[in-house]
C-alpha cells in the first residue's frame, strides 16, 4: 500500500466499517473520507483519530512506515 488513502481504504474495511461510520465516529465528513480514500488529499490532521479509531499506528497510516497494529 503505497498511499495514505490506500492504507486507510484498507484499514477501514479491515476494521469492517463504512466510509459513513468511520466519518461520524472521528468528526469529519464522509466526502473528506472519500476524498483521502482516493488519494484527492495526501494528509489530515484527523490521521491521529483515524488511526485510534481503526486500531493502527499513526505513523504506518499517514506514512507506511512502522508497525501497523498499535501494541
């Protein structure tokens, strides 16, 4: 996975949410979702909600780098 979106595409659907559940559980639009999901938007401050809320690091999400499940 190469892309934040993709990384968060995967993650999301790993946790087995929609775009719509994930959005409301951190705060932010469900078109902000699927504007990150499909690489429209390279970052977002919500990363570290994201993250938390799908169980990942914040730091393999935003940059694919580090371990991806959170210890």
């Amino acid at each position: 996975m190469r892309t934040f979106g993709s990384r968060l595409k995967a993650a999301r659907k790993e946790a087995g949410l929609s775009q719509a559940q994930l959005a409301r559980t951190v705060g932010m639009s469900q078109g902000n979702l699927s504007d990150i999901e499909n690489n429209h938007v390279p970052t977002s401050t919500f990363t570290p909600k994201l993250a938390a809320a799908l169980g990942v690091e914040a730091l393999w999400l935003a940059e694919g780098r580090g371990g991806k499940r959170r210890p």
